[in-house]
C-alpha cells in the first residue's frame, strides 16, 4: 500500500476552517484515499474517502490534488469536539480488506 | 454512537484467565475485522472475516482465538495472555470485502488489562 505522511500535529481556532494535508506522492491509480479520526478513549470514525474527484459530505470535504499526489481534509467550522487524531489512509484495491493506520495528525481545536 | 457495539467496555483478567471479548453489529454488514491498538500507537490488524469465514489472520498469537458465530457476532477468545497484550481491543464492519468502496465502521473498543 501507498504510504502516507501527515504532519504530527496542528492548532486550529474554534469556529474556523481546518485544513488539515496529507501526501502520499506513492499513490496508483486504484488506491483510494480515506479518512478517519479518533477522539480520546473511541474507536475510529470513518469521515470520507475519495478516488480522484473533490468529494463533501456533511461532516468535511477533501480535495485530492490533480496528480493524487496529495489531498487536503477540510472541517468547514471546527468546534471543540472536532479535537481528535486524524488519519489518512491510502487503501488499494488489490488489498481491499485492509484498512492500515499510519501515525496521524494530532489536531487540537482551541476557543 | 457507534452502530458497532462492543462488551465489555473494560477487562482485567489474569494471565492465567480464559475470557472472551463480543462485537455485534446489525447493519447488514457481511465483513468483520478485529484490530488491536496500543497506547498512542494506530490500530493495528489483527483477523478478518468475510461471510462468517475467517480469510485473514495477521500472523497473531494462537492465545488470541476468533470466532465469527453468525453474521452479525464476532468474538474474541483470549487465553494465557501476558501483560504486553494490554491494549484496546476494537471490532470493525463492513458491507463486504472486496469492496474498496466500503468503509470500515468501528466500535469503541474493548481496553483490556492483562495483571
């Protein structure tokens, strides 16, 4: 599988956009890129996940770069209990079963 | 909430303990995972299921045992574990596998202590 790179952490203002980027410069054609987040003490949440095409949906919406070489998870008005690590995770379809995490990013929304 | 529901939430047992973790979902989903995640790490695989039959196995311990009793059950027998397999255990569905379009949906976890 692709590997990804996020960065390990990141502040955001309550109330404001979070732009929150990920690279995987490794990606082929029938990987998918998708994210999750944890908050404390939870399982993971699944938020989105996309091939190719800009995709939204009522929790973000995530741009994936015209080369795929990278994407950029976007949480329109962050709140406090957006605070979570955030995983982006390049998922083939040849290995379709698996769902493997990386690191992750560390946001943590303040007021 | 978490369509995926996992019990007990919390587990002490001992390395000398036989015990068993369950997930259960009812969203018609025919793929279940298990995946095991230590303290600030990822989760990590552990098994998978696809139609009650187990099609991968992560190289895991034969102390950890898994059983996928009909679709919308998946246990987790645990027998003569050591203290380093401490962690939060979480169940996960998915419509199917083979479908790269199919996301995972998780539980909260189990957070098993091994004394």
């Amino acid at each position: 599988d692709a590997k990804t790179t996020q960065p390990p952490s990141m502040d955001c203002a309550e109330g404001r956009a979070a732009n929150l980027p990920c690279n995987h410069s490794t990606i082929s054609g029938n990987e998918y890129v998708y994210w999750y987040r944890q908050i404390h003490s939870q399982g993971p949440q699944y938020i989105i996940h996309g091939l190719k095409n800009n995709e939204t949906n009522e929790m973000a919406s995530l741009i994936i770069t015209e080369d795929r070489k990278s994407s950029t998870l976007i949480l329109p008005h962050a709140t406090l209990r957006d605070t979570a690590v955030y995983y982006c995770i390049v998922r083939a379809y040849y290995n379709d079963y698996k769902l493997s995490f990386g690191a992750g990013t560390t946001v943590t929304v303040r007021a | 909430d978490t369509e995926v529901t996992q019990t007990p939430k919390h587990l002490v047992m001992g390395m000398t303990n036989k015990k068993s973790l369950k997930c259960e979902q009812h969203m018609g989903h025919r793929a279940m995972y298990w995946y095991k995640q230590k303290a600030k790490k990822p989760p990590e695989l552990m098994f998978v299921y696809s139609y009650e039959k187990l099609s991968i196995n992560e190289s895991v311990p034969s102390r950890f045992s898994p059983e996928c009793p009909n679709s919308s059950l998946l246990n987790l027998h645990l027998h003569a574990l050591q203290p380093e397999d401490s962690a939060l255990y979480l169940c996960a569905s998915s419509l199917l596998t083979g479908q790269v379009n199919s996301p995972l949906h998780f539980g909260n976890g189990t957070r098993l202590t091994v004394t």
